[in-house]
C-alpha cells in the first residue's frame, strides 16, 4: 500500500465537516441538503494545493508521511470546513450610494431615488468615469473582506458599464484582480444588467449592442465564462432575453440568469429552457417555474441580504425548492445599491431566520451547492481527496455557532489552495 505525502495536516478538529458524499459526486438537494458527513476528531492532510486524504486524526496520522519542512495544526475545539463560495456577486465598480439608504429609511421608493439621480445609473456612471486601476483597487478592498470572512471563491459580474469599452473595462479588472488576489473569481459577463439612459427610448437597440458587439468581443477577449441577463419588468423582457442568451451560448458563454426578482415573468422557466447553470434571486417564482428548473438540473442561487436591505415583505419559497429537490444555494449579491455586505456569514444567518433553512442546510448552500452554481463542484465546495484545499478553521466547537453568531466574524484562519492566506 502506498503512502500518502502531506506538506500540511490539520488535525483534532472537533468537527471536520466535509460536505463530501461518496456515493453521490453533485450538488445536494432535498434531505441531502442538510447532510454534512461530519468527522468528529478530524483531520485533513494537504500535499501543495490539494486535499490528499481525509479521516479520523488517529487514522489519518498513521496513513500519511510528513515532508521535510511540513506543518501541523491542531484544530482542537475548533471546527473545520471548506472554504466559503459567493456565487452572485457584483465587486467590482466606483462611487458609493449611502445617500440612497438614507433616503429608502426616510420613506424614498426606488423610483423615487432614481428621478433623484440615484438607483443603478449612478453607479453606472462613476464605472463609466474610472479607471481600470480605480476599478480593481476598490474591488480589492472588497476581496480583501471576503476573504477575512471566510470566503474562497466569488463569482464577479460586470453591468456597471453597460457600453462595450466599459464592460470591457470591468471585466478585466476583474481578470486582473483574478490574477493576483487570493480569492479565485469567477468572471460573468452582465452587459443585460439595465437598459443604459442613452437607450431608454429604444432598447431593442442596446440589445443589438449587446450581442452584435459586446459578446462577440468579450469571447474574443476570453473575458467571461458566463453570461447573465436581468429578465425583469422594466429591464429586459422575456423575448429581449431569450435572444441575448442565444448569442451567448453561440459564443461558448454558460449561462445565469437574474429571474422573478420582483415579477413572475417567466425568466426561472427560460433558465431551465437554455440549461443555464443558475437562476437568481427568485423571490416571485412560481410552481411551475420550480419544477421546471428541477427537471433541468438549474441550481436557484438566493439572495436573502437583498430582500432584507431593501425591506421587501416577499421572500423567496426556499423551502418549497428544497422540498422539491431542488440544490439551493446562498450568495450575498454584494454591490453597492441594494446588498452591501461582504459577509457570507451574515446570509447564512439571514436564510436560518427569513427562509428557515436550518444551519446544516445553509453550509451546505454556501459551499458545495454554491460551488456547482459556478460551475466548480468538481474542484472546491467539499473536503474530498483530489480537490482543491480551500478551508477555514472556525472559533466555534460546533458549526450552528457560524449562523448562531450574527454580525461579527467567526473566522480564526483561512487557507487557499494550501496556503494559509488569512
């Protein structure tokens, strides 16, 4: 029997939760939802970059050969899981918009905030007037926060631009910020984030914008991975999505969809019609809707920090989506108008509470479930032999304490593909 080699070993954790499911390699749905397959006295040993083995301490200890210069950290009273995945999220941009929280307090609707000037043209224009050096040092310090509370991972979308040298612009700071940030970000592009003022009069215009310029460029340029559109009354119509979606998957783009945010329009049932990996939001979905996305394995993403900083009264039908099967997964859709928060903790405590998901359920939403909404199950979300070790060793003896605790960070390290990073 061949020895395993470790150049990291964290050991005596009191709860090793691993997500890690043998029988079953994909995103967790149902009952399956709050299995954790905990290991208690656990320890995971590390060669480089990735994960080698995972067991019990004693086990693992007699199994696995140190190298020279390997280090060892005891875990105990501590609990270890993966890393945390934000899979919707908007980091990158300029300007700030606290003015509009003041005025959504005093009463202000958001029509009324944006005839003031504010609501997502604002920032729109700040994005339009930066830099790209601007851009990623403002993104940055956005990282830099994830990352001290336990997020690894980040989808980061475009759509703050909404011209072709704009979102250009944006996607590659996010590209570049890629390159040299700890956190991984997964790069989408949002060109169909909002009909810009210049198109307002004539919108199926910017949709020719979109997909006869932008995509064709942003492929070139391999700047994204996937796709998404804001299908919403106001925004883009079912018809104006369904052709932006056609030429994003003509160009080898996968992907998402911002759905039945406010309205039911139909976008949860376009999602699972194209195979999109994920729709969004999903606060007015209906019966049918759910069961379609079901049927075409599309992970709904929920964004309960968005529903709460907006003080919108309708939540999302969680339990209705897992009860029917369907893997859900949680993300903080940090941005600047309407979910300012970099804390996944904080959503995992906002979905026990307003969706009454129970603390097994939400790490599951926020590692593995949401590594698949980015199309990364294969590589992160568990603690499983072979993948990336992207972990965080808690100060709580007991994962309920994560959600349990609210507002602060529970978070003692941090590790990046091997490397303790925080």
């Amino acid at each position: 029997m061949q020895t395993l080699t470790a150049s990291l070993i964290i050991k005596n954790a009191s709860q090793l939760v691993t997500l890690h499911d043998p029988k079953k390699i994909g995103p967790k749905g149902g009952k399956a939802q709050g299995e954790l397959n905990i290991i208690k006295n656990g320890a995971v040993a590390i060669y480089g970059s990735r994960i080698v083995a995972v067991s019990g301490t004693n086990k693992l200890l007699k199994s696995v050969a140190l190298t020279k210069n390997a280090r060892v950290i005891d875990a105990e009273k501590k609990v270890v899981t993966p890393g945390l995945i934000d899979p919707h999220t908007h980091p990158v941009f300029a300007g700030e918009r606290s003015g509009e929280f003041e005025m959504r307090i005093a009463g202000k609707t958001y029509l009324d905030i944006a005839k003031a000037g504010g609501g997502i043209n604002s920032t729109v224009a700040a994005v339009r007037k930066a830099s790209k050096n601007v851009l990623k040092e403002n993104g940055r310090k956005i990282l830099d926060r994830m990352l001290t509370l336990g997020t690894t991972t980040v989808e980061a979308k475009s759509g703050y631009g909404l011209t072709t040298k704009d979102e250009i612009k944006q996607l590659q700071a996010i590209k570049e910020l890629n390159e040299e940030h700890e956190v991984d970000l997964v790069p989408t592009f949002l060109g169909a984030h909002e009909i810009p003022p210049e198109y307002k009069k004539r919108p199926d215009d910017y949709v020719a914008l979109v997909c006869n310029e932008m995509i064709p460029k942003v492929s070139s340029k391999e700047l994204a991975e996937f796709c998404d559109v804001f299908c919403e009354k106001g925004v883009f119509t079912p018809k104006q999505t369904r052709v932006i979606l056609q030429t994003a998957q003509a160009f080898g783009l996968k992907l998402k969809l911002h759905a039945d945010e406010f309205y039911n329009t139909g976008g949860a049932e376009l999602a699972a019609e194209f195979g999109a990996v994920s729709a969004d939001h999903l606060i007015s979905v209906g019966d049918e809707g759910i069961h379609l996305m079901h049927k075409a394995g599309v992970i709904p993403v929920l964004l309960p920090g968005t529903t709460f900083y907006l003080g919108l009264k309708k939540e999302a039908p969680t339990r209705k989506m897992i009860e029917k099967g369907l893997p859900v997964a949680l993300a903080t859709d940090c941005n600047p108008g309407s979910s300012m928060t970099e804390s996944m903790q904080m959503i995992m405590t906002l979905a026990c509470l307003n969706y009454k998901m129970s603390p097994a359920e939400v790490l599951t939403a926020s590692t593995i479930n949401a590594a698949f909404a980015i199309d990364r199950g294969n590589e992160i979300g568990s603690l499983s032999p072979g993948k990336y070790a992207d972990m965080v060793i808690w100060d709580a003896g007991d994962y309920r304490e994560i959600p349990y605790h609210f507002g602060g960070n529970m978070v003692e390290r941090v590790f990046k593909k091997g490397e303790m990073v925080r």
